[in-house]
C-alpha cells in the first residue's frame, strides 16, 4: 500500500469525525527540565503547509516551545476557517494561515513573520491539470470538473476565481461541477486521479509534495501560473501580547540560524522566517476586493 | 498395439493409473471449484460488511455535497488498484462519487456511465442486497440504498469481479495439479510395477500352458508361483497337472518298449525254434560223416568250418532264446560274492574302480542262476562303459517284498534317444560285443517278473533292476 493513499484516506476519515467530534490537537511535550512556565502558546496550523505531519509538528512544537521557555500546543485544522475563528475569538495565539483570511482580517490580526521558499517570502497559484490532458490553460477546463482547495484559500479560490472574472467568465457557471478538497496536496491527489480535470494549487505545496510523493506530483501538469504573491505567513491573534509576540518573532526569525531549527525548516523545504509587512499582501487585498467587494478592507 | 493393449500385463497397470490420474483430477476439480465458491461468498460478505461501515458517512457527504470525503472513503487505502468498484450515486441518479473516477465521473448519469444499472430490479433490500449480473468482467452486483431518516439519499453500488481472486483459484488449481503430479509420479511407477508383479505369474502360466503338447511335460521348466493366491492355486493345480502328464507319458513309454520288447522277443524265439530243428539236424549230419571213415585234410578243415560256423549260430539263438532254467538253488550271499571274484580280473585290466556294496542277510527265493548271470552281465557292461578313469558302483539291498540292484557307472553318458532302444537285440550304435547283454538281463528280468530302469542321473549311467521275492502275490 502506498503511504500516502493511507494518509489521504485517514485525512479524509479524519476530516469527517473532526466535523463531529473534539478538535485534535497535537500538544508538544513539555520540556523535560525548567520550571513549569506560562500558559502554553497555542499555535494553529492549516493546510498551507503539509498535512498530517504528526512527528514533524511535535518536533517543531518541543523546539519553539524550548526557545520560548513556554509550552507550545499546536492545533490543526482541515478547513481554514477554523483556525480563522479560533484565532479571532482568542482561542489560539497564533496561526499560519493564509495570505487571503489574512487580508480579510488584518485590522485584528498581526503579522509576525512570513516563511521564505527559495530564498523569498513569495509563492505562485497553479493550475494544473492530468498530464495527459490536452488542456492548455484554464480557459480550456470551461464545462469540466475543477477543484477547489478551501473557500480561504488564496491560491486555490482567489486567484483563479480572480483570473475568470478577469477574463469576463462567471467563476461559478464556469465549470460543470466543482469540489473542495480542503487542502492543496489532496486537489494535486483529485487532479493525478482523474477525479478533477484541473485544479488550482499553491506552488510551495505542489513542489514540495514532488520531494515527498513524486510519483503523485508527476502526474499531474502545470498549465497555468499566478504573479508571486506574499507567503502564508504566521499571524498572531488578537489574544497575543506584544512582548510575546516578539518574543516568537525572535525566535522564527531566528530558526534558520540553529541547527536544530535549520534540520527542521530543511524538513519543511523552507529556507527561513523572514520580517514581512501587510504591503507584501497587496496584490491579494486587490483581489479580494475585487472578487468579494463587500469583505472589509 | 492391438496385442499390448489386448494383454493384462499392460491393461491392469494402464487401469491402476488411469483410476489414479482420473481421481486426482476429480479432486482437483472438485476442491478448486468449491475454492472459488467460497472465495465469491467471501468477496460479497466482506464487501456488504465494508458498504455498511462506510453508508454513515456517505449519508453525510451526500447531504453535505462533500465530494471528497465520499471519495476518500471509497478510494480507501488501495486508492484506484483496489478490486472492487465502488460507486456512489446521488438522489438523482447521477454519479457523486467512485474509486474509479476516470469511469465514473462526477455528475454523469449513472444509467450512462452504467448501463446494467437499468437490468437491475429497483426495490432493493434495504439492508443491501449482491445480486448476480452476466457482465464480461463483472459477475455481482452490490446494491445499498443510502437513508437518512427514511428518504432515500442516494444509493450505494459495488462491482464485483473474479479477477481479484481468479490468480488465487488458478493457483489453487495449479497447485492442486502440482501435488497430483508428484503424487502420481510417486504413485505411477509404483502401481505400474503392481500391476506387472500381479500379472506376471499369469504370464508365465499362459506362455509355461502354451508349450503343453509341444513339449515333453517331464522336460518342461515353468516358473510358476504357488502363493496362497487364486493365481498360487491355478499354478499349483497347472503343476499338479503336468506331474500327472509326465507320469502318463513315461507310463505310455514303458508300455510302448515292452510290447515292443514283448514281440521282439516272440519274433526271436520263433526264429530261434526254426532254425534250431534243421541246425540240428545239419550238426548231426556232420558228426556222422566224419565218423564214416578217415578224411582228407581238406575235408577235414572244410567239415570244421561248417562245425564252427553252425556252432556259432546255435550259440548266438540260444542266447537270443534266454530261459531261466528251472533252477532249485536260491540266491545266497555267496552269489554276489562269486560275481565279484568272476569280474575282479576285468577290474585289474580296465583299473575302473568298482564300489561294492551288497546287503543281503538271509538266503532268499529268488533263482541263483538266472540272478547271477543277469548281475554279471551288468557288471560287465557297467566296467566297459565307465572305461578309463571311470568308475562303477554296485548296490544291492534287499526287502521283504524285493531285491533291488543298482548298478551305475560313470563315463560317457548315454544319449537321451538310445535309452529307449537299449534293450533291444544288436542295437546298432554298439560298436563291441555281440550286442545281447542287456538283451538278455531284459528277458531275465522279465521272466522274473520284475522291472528294469536305466536313467542317466548328471554324467553317470544307472541301472536299476527290481525282482519281486513273491511274483506271484505281486501279481
């Protein structure tokens, strides 16, 4: 059995119960030695990054929280919505999430630091397609079956609902048919397994996805490419102080300078954190205005 | 061909594994067949077992149009290389989701994408049903209507195949054909050699059989079994058989000699009368001329040659006419004693060693005369034959009802076709004598009632003489 279709269906499993049920978190383990510290820093993940990386989140988890001197609690969560929620009702401290809900609520939401792939805090949205499909760009899926990522997701929503009605097409009329998928690397799974003629994805996961499942990766084809748009940066809530929120910008700013956190950003395929500002996230508060005119700015 | 297959020794091993190989592939059709039957029950079980598990959630996406959980759950963890395909269909029978997506697509009538849908009868059992379809690569047919609160959702379809397990029936099958082969190449040889064991006795009975008549039954060697098996018992009874066929032949031969010898015998005396009365006669007439007056010596040389010649003739008929004279003295011990003392001379001259061994007690009623001369004759005969280097050996015993004498010698041994004609006057093979010795033992003998043998036993020659002491009981 391949590893990564057991992973798809548990996500999917997952998915589903994390509807009903509990969420689930995954809580780092407390420092072996020091004194107890503050309340823990919870930190909520969505699927701008790889999903189900339960070994990697714990490690990241021990060593922000070792920096910190604090415990850290990571939360994740299929849809970004929730954590969006959750960090706007101060129930996390921090997320990373997208640049697109950031945009939305940047009036509560600060940034703290914005990861740099290939050595910028930018990415692209793709399109992609079968690999033996004959189209050729996205104006070729018109009438076909097209996946979504998730409704807050810059890449997979925004940008291609943008570039429609940029080329005077109905987003929703568009297509025949379309799916959320919830999560990048599942619409490159919905796109190499025909479920999907295309679909639209964040390039950072689509290539990291090559390292970790080439074969998936390769069966599919990109046929169309975004501008650079800001990374998905981590942003902290409304609940986090100041100080604290230094505090983790030190110390993210300051991951790629310690092995231990050099071994993990490596394990990420990212190179480092870097300062950002809300300008970076320009183009896609244009966008959004455009698309969903009556979002606050 | 028509001669082997005709023969048991061919059909009854071709028989024992014809049986053997028609079994084991009855078996091995029977065990495979009942394989794949179970392994079709297996495969529906497990797949209502598996549509019920997941019809939960397919209730939820259905209803929350989450295509991607419905995916994932019937994509499970073999993805698209699972056997079994799963779809499912919405409340308007359009495709929602399957494990084949490439087939199946999202939003295609299901009566299009799955046109055996149609065949289907539409009220289903509620808690699912597998019903058989006649499709090329599709044998059954899940069905699992999909409730929520008693509206239908949806309905659940699962295609089953027996490609996923035909692999495993065929290695089943194949190794159900592998074990059979090894146990018939144990098998085979084995019975092969049973079978040839069993009817190789038969065999040699019919070929020993197909000689009978042909052959002279006391020179026939047969190897014949003589278990306590039906075929032991037909060789014994075919052994029995050609004992008593050997005995009637010899008994038809000492018949056939003795009337033989009989007429022989009367031919010679009659012979022997007539000329007795004229060389009588012709003795006589020269006894009385030569007493008639002084003759010259040229009669006289020419009556001597005809004295001579006519006496020769008398000699040689009267040894041809042999009478055991009416002798009142029986045979003692001292006879054979004589007859020894009488032969020693010979056995200095020839140097054949001579074994003598005479167990005689008392006197008995038998003649001295016509014993003596017929020992004597024998005796001699034996000495000659043994020649140089030989040696010849006498046995005398005697019962109460019998004299029995052995004589045997070794040397040349006789040619089985002249013992048949060994005591008939002058056989022409002798090539010394005058040819009558054994003739008259055989006369001798003869008048006495009793029986003479001669056998060649390995390179020795012997003679077996039997004279009854009481003839007249004995007849």
């Amino acid at each position: 059995m391949h590893p990564c279709s057991r992973r798809a269906f548990m996500a999917g499993l997952l998915a589903a119960a994390g509807a009903a049920t509990s969420p689930s978190a995954v809580r780092s383990a407390a420092a072996a030695n020091g004194p107890r510290r503050r309340a823990p820093l919870r930190l909520g993940v969505t699927p701008v990054i790889l999903e189900d990386r339960v070994g990697f989140l714990n490690r990241w988890g021990a060593w922000l929280g070792e920096h910190l001197r604090t415990d850290v609690e990571l939360v994740q969560r299929t849809r970004y919505r929730e954590i969006v929620d959750l960090l706007l009702r101060g129930r996390l401290d921090l997320a990373w999430i997208c640049g697109y809900p950031y945009v939305q609520h940047r009036d509560r939401l600060s940034l703290i630091a914005v990861p740099r792939w290939r050595g910028q805090p930018l990415y692209r949205s793709e399109i992609i397609v079968p690999v033996d499909s004959a189209a050729a760009g996205l104006s070729d899926l018109r009438d076909g079956l097209f996946a979504w990522s998730d409704p807050d997701s810059n890449s997979g929503w925004l940008y291609p609902r943008f570039k429609l009605r940029s080329s005077g097409q109905d987003p929703d009329r568009f297509f025949r048919r379309t799916i959320f998928t919830w999560g990048h690397a599942r619409s490159v799974q919905a796109v190499a397994e025909g479920l999907t003629d295309g679909a639209a994805v964040d390039s950072y996961v689509r290539e990291t996805l090559l390292l970790h499942e080439p074969r998936l990766a390769a069966a599919v084809r990109v046929v169309e490419r975004s501008p650079l748009f800001g990374f998905p940066p981590i942003v902290g809530g409304p609940s986090l102080a100041a100080d604290r929120l230094q505090r983790v910008r030190e110390v993210l700013l300051g991951q790629d300078a310690d092995a231990e956190g050099r071994a993990l950003l490596a394990d990420l395929n990212l190179d480092g954190f870097a300062e950002a500002s809300s300008a970076l996230y320009g183009d896609i508060a244009a966008m959004a205005e455009r698309i969903d005119g009556r979002q606050p700015a | 061909m028509s001669r082997l297959t005709s023969s048991y020794r061919f059909r009854l091993p071709l028989a024992l594994s014809l049986t053997a190989i028609v079994t084991a592939v009855f078996m091995a059709a029977a065990l495979g067949l009942q394989s794949l039957h179970n392994l079709r029950e297996d495969q529906g079980r497990n797949a209502l077992r598996l549509a019920h598990a997941m019809s939960h959630l397919l209730v939820g996406a259905l209803r929350q149009d989450d295509v991607w959980l419905a995916y994932s759950l019937l994509r499970g963890p073999d993805g698209a290389d699972g056997t079994l395909i799963w779809i499912v269909a919405d409340a308007d029978d359009r495709v929602f989701a399957s494990n084949r997506p490439r087939d199946f697509r999202l939003g295609q009538p299901l009566r299009e994408a799955l046109p055996l849908i149609a065949e289907m009868p539409p009220a289903a059992d509620p808690t699912g049903t597998v019903i058989e379809v006649r499709e090329a690569d599709v044998r059954r047919v899940l069905h699992l209507p999909l409730f929520s609160e008693n509206t239908g959702v949806g309905n659940l379809y699962a295609l089953l195949s027996d490609e996923p397990f035909l692999h495993r029936f065929h290695e089943v099958v194949l190794g159900g054909v592998a074990v059979t082969a090894a146990v018939l190449a144990l098998l085979l040889p084995v019975g092969w050699l049973s079978g040839r064991r069993m009817v190789t006795p038969l065999v040699d009975l019919a070929q020993c059989m197909a000689r009978v008549g042909r052959v002279d039954p006391r020179d026939m060697e047969c190897r014949i079994r003589t278990g306590d098996d039906e075929i032991g018992q037909l060789g014994r009874c075919f052994k029995g058989m050609l004992g008593a066929l050997a005995e009637k032949a010899q008994l038809e031969r000492r018949v056939v000699q003795t009337e033989r010898l009989a007429a022989v015998g009367r031919v010679a005396a009659g012979v022997a009368h007539e000329i007795n009365n004229p060389l009588g006669g012709m003795v006589m007439a020269i006894d009385t001329y030569r007493g008639g007056g002084p003759l010259d010596a040229r009669n006289r040389q020419l009556l001597d040659l005809l004295d001579r010649g006519l006496r020769q003739i008398q000699s040689t008929v009267s040894a041809l006419l042999v009478e055991a004279r009416a002798d009142r003295r029986t045979l003692t011990r001292d006879d054979f004693e004589d007859v020894r003392t009488l032969v020693e001379p010979r056995v200095n001259r020839r140097g054949a060693p001579l074994d003598w061994h005479v167990t005689l007690d008392a006197a008995t009623s038998l003649p001295a005369t016509p014993v003596r001369q017929l020992l004597l004759n024998l005796v001699l005969n034996a000495l000659s034959a043994a020649g140089e280097g030989g040696r010849a050996v006498v046995h005398v015993t005697a019962s109460d009802s019998g004299l029995c004498m052995l004589v045997e010698n070794t040397g040349t041994p006789l040619p089985p076709e002249r013992l048949d004609y060994l005591f008939e006057p002058f056989p022409s093979s002798r090539g010394d004598g005058e040819g009558l010795g054994l003739w008259v033992c055989y006369q001798i003998v003869s008048q006495l009632h009793g029986r003479i043998d001669v056998e060649a036993v390995g390179a020795a020659t012997r003679v077996r003489v039997d004279l009854p002491l009481h003839p007249e009981i004995e007849r």
